[in-house]
C-alpha cells in the first residue's frame, strides 16, 4: 500500500513540474491539464479533512503543507485556461 501511496506522489510531483515546463513526461497537455485539476480538489479536500483532524501536530504541521500544495496545484490547473 506504501508503494501506491507513493508511485501516486511521484505522478502528482511529474505533473506539476510538467505543467510548469520543468520537464517533460511525455504525457499530452489534457492528461497534465486533467490531472492537475484532480491533484487540486483532492488536496483541497485534505485540507479541509486536515482541519477537521483532532491532532494537533495534523493541523499545525499538514493543513499548510496541504494548502501550499494544493495552491500550486490550483495556479496551474487553471493557467491552462
């Protein structure tokens, strides 16, 4: 389960750095363009669900790393407009 959690990280790292013309996955622009959109409302989503967490160190430490991630996640997605 580890390995999934983090092969679906690295994808999520690939598409940003795609996206911002870092480098290049290969990837066509509408599977970047989608996958930004998806990396964007699921961290948005954690956001709110880490929030919502009881642990303290959850909300100090993951709710801005979230958000920071999911902010850049949000500008790419929507410069593709």
């Amino acid at each position: 389960m580890v390995v999934v959690a983090i092969m679906i990280q690295l994808f999520g790292i690939a598409v940003l750095l795609d996206s911002g013309g870092i480098i290049n996955t290969g990837l066509p622009i509408k599977v970047i363009e989608i996958a930004c959109y998806v990396y964007a409302v699921y961290l948005s989503l954690n956001v709110l669900m880490n929030m919502a967490s009881k642990s303290k160190k959850e909300k100090m430490f993951m709710t801005p790393l979230s958000l920071i991630v999911a902010v850049c996640f949000w500008i790419e997605a929507l410069s593709f407009r």
